[in-house]
C-alpha cells in the first residue's frame, strides 16, 4: 500500500479510536497559517473587546496560524467533546435563593477530561504511524493551553461553524462542543471547512442580558456575563449587575436560545460531564458562608476554583442582591467586613437591595 492509502486508512482509524475515546466530532485540517485569523483578532484587540484579558495580546502572530507556532506541523485534527445538557438550561425559573452556574462547569474540570482523552489518543497515533511504516511522528496537543484559535480551526476542519454569538455551532451538536486540536506531522487530507448556517437568525444576539454583541459574529467581552463573572476583576460595573440576576459563574443565554440545539443529543451517556447535584440547583446561601479552605474543597475538581473564593463569593452576591430574598441578609451581613475590599463592596451593595426600601418610589441603586 501506498504512504497515501496507509494515511487515509490512518485517518479513517483514529476517528474512530476518537469516538471510542468520548470525542463527538473529529476533523482534519492543513496546518497552514490563515492571516485572515490574525486580522480579526487584530480588530477585536484594537476595539479594546478583550477587556482586561491581557493575554489575549500577547504573542498575536501565532494566533494566526499552526505553523506559525510550529513550523513543522503539516495537519490539524479538530476534536469536539458533546456537553449538551440534558434539559433546557433557560426552560425553568428559579427560586429566589437558588443560583444559576454554567451547564460547562456543572461537572469535573473539561480542562483535565479532554487533555486525558487527547493524550490517550496522540499515543495511540504515534504508535499506529509506526507500526505501519511511517516512521516517527510528531505532534502538539492544547486544550485552552496556548495562543491556539481552536474555533476557528475547528471550523477550517468541518466540525461545524463560528456562529453569530462567536462559538462554535455544529448540525449535529448544536452550541454545546468543547474543543481540542492535535498538531501534527502526518499530512491527512483536510475534510474542507464547514458552512455557515446561521442565515437570518439572530435568536443569540437577541438573548443576550447585556447587549454584548456589538454586531452579528462580534462580542464584546466587556458585557458579557462569563466575561464578568470569570475574568474580570474587581467591582463589577453597576450598569451589569441587575441583568446578571443569579448567574454566579458564565451565562449559557445566547448558547441555548440557538435553533440547532434541538439535533443536540444529551451527554448524559458522557459521564465525564455529568453535573454535580450540588452545582445544579445550588443554594446562594451555602456559597456565601464559603471561606477559602472550604472553597477549595468543594470546587477542587472543577474549573470554578480557577477564580478563587473571593471572586466567586463576589459573584454570589450580586445575585444576592437580585434575589429579592431579605432572608440571605443574614449570609450578607458579615461580609460586610470581608478582608478583600471588592467582596465588602459587592455585601455593601447587596444589603442595600435586599434592605426595605423607605418608600415605594425610592430607587434602588
């Protein structure tokens, strides 16, 4: 057999050890750089839409490309994982003192999940290239781990398309795909870049609580809530705290509003993402007792202890002070003399919401 014909029976294998692994889709790509990458990126950072995501600034040439981090690397394979939950994440309203998290990180880290998997199959590449005369190969792994633009080469590979709320979006998984890519050193043949399927609707854009898209297939981080909730640091602006409601971590709004999520099919069978009882319906009150030991503990294994417990605490009461409940007062009260001055600040504004106003025509602040 031919190198070709023992690349292409290669390709059609490691898809399948893919799916065998947990991965949904798989997809292959050339590994050249695409400038056109570089110059979105460009825009966005010069709109200043990266917010305090400094890091979005370093190394922007990279971005622009696989081979512009390495030279060598002649293909990309594109892997998504489904985390499609199991219900509506917008279907039901939630009680006053219940909490809203992120379907993503309802369960373990994904972070720690697909790096297994990945690594798992890489070795299983690299031992299939050899055993049938390859040679050696080469190649890089990255799960959100370096200057890689996974979405839009997952795109470049025929896993789905960049949608008008800036992430990936797939016929057969709808918005909720997380994402790897494998460098590598054996050519495969690229399956072709996915069509746009987005048309006229704008259901993501209209959903959103705090108008962060500026234009369609454009966000600007600055108003988004995972934004504000996960990377931003210090006070959160008023202008965004009411709309953020009880969302303590991320906001799944623009993803779920999306049409195509009715082809998505449950993770369910995924174990590896299954949600926490705890983190499903969670009680803001147990969250706001939280000091940082017991923070650790309970979020030791999940991608929320990545922003701390003063962070989340933060979070929790802004929500706090959306909830209406006077009866979280008494979780509130004693953060009033929390030692991290923005957690004071957030108590300080939540016991003005959750205190009887002295009018019925007093504004709340």
């Amino acid at each position: 057999m031919s190198d070709a014909g023992i690349i292409d029976q290669l390709q059609s294998d490691l898809a399948k050890r893919a799916g065998e692994l947990g991965f949904a889709s798989v997809g292959f790509a050339d590994a050249a750089d695409d400038p056109r990458m570089a110059q979105r990126l460009s825009a966005w950072l010069e709109a200043g839409y990266n917010g305090t995501m400094g890091w979005m600034e370093r190394e922007p040439a990279v971005r622009s490309g696989p081979q512009s981090m390495w030279p060598e690397a002649r293909s990309v394979i594109a892997l998504g994982a489904n985390y499609a939950p199991a219900h509506d994440p917008l279907e039901t309203a939630e009680p006053a003192d219940r909490a809203r998290i992120s379907v993503y990180a309802q369960g373990e880290d994904y972070h720690d999940k697909l790096k297994k998997a990945l690594k798992a199959l890489a070795r299983w590449l690299v031992a299939e290239a050899q055993a049938r005369g390859l040679g050696e190969s080469r190649l890089k792994l990255f799960v959100d781990t370096a200057p890689v633009m996974e979405k839009p080469l997952a795109e470049r590979a025929g896993l789905g398309w960049q949608g008008k709320h800036t992430n990936l979006v797939s016929m057969e998984h709808g918005s909720w795909l997380f994402l790897g890519a494998v460098y590598t050193t054996i050519p495969f043949v690229p399956d072709g870049p996915h069509e746009d399927r987005c048309g006229s609707c704008r259901a993501c854009q209209d959903a959103c609580p705090t108008n962060a898209f500026p234009q369609a297939y454009r966000l600007d981080a600055r108003r988004c809530i995972s934004y504000l909730t996960i990377e931003h640091d210090g006070p959160i602006p008023h202008e965004f705290r009411e709309a953020i409601g009880n969302r303590i971590y991320g906001c799944d709004d623009c993803l779920a509003v999306c049409p195509w999520n009715k082809f998505a099919q449950s993770a369910a069978a995924n174990r590896a993402f299954l949600p926490r009882a705890e983190l499903a319906r969670p009680r803001l009150a147990d969250f706001l007792q939280l000091d940082d030991a017991g923070f650790r503990k309970l979020f030791s294994k999940s991608p929320i202890k990545r922003i701390g417990r003063d962070k989340f605490v933060r979070n929790c009461l802004i929500a706090a002070g959306n909830s209406g409940d006077a009866a979280l007062m008494a979780q509130v009260e004693p953060l009033l003399d929390d030692s991290d001055p923005v957690v004071a600040e957030a108590a300080e504004w939540a016991q003005r919401r959750l205190s009887p106003a002295p009018s019925s025509t007093s504004p709340r602040t």
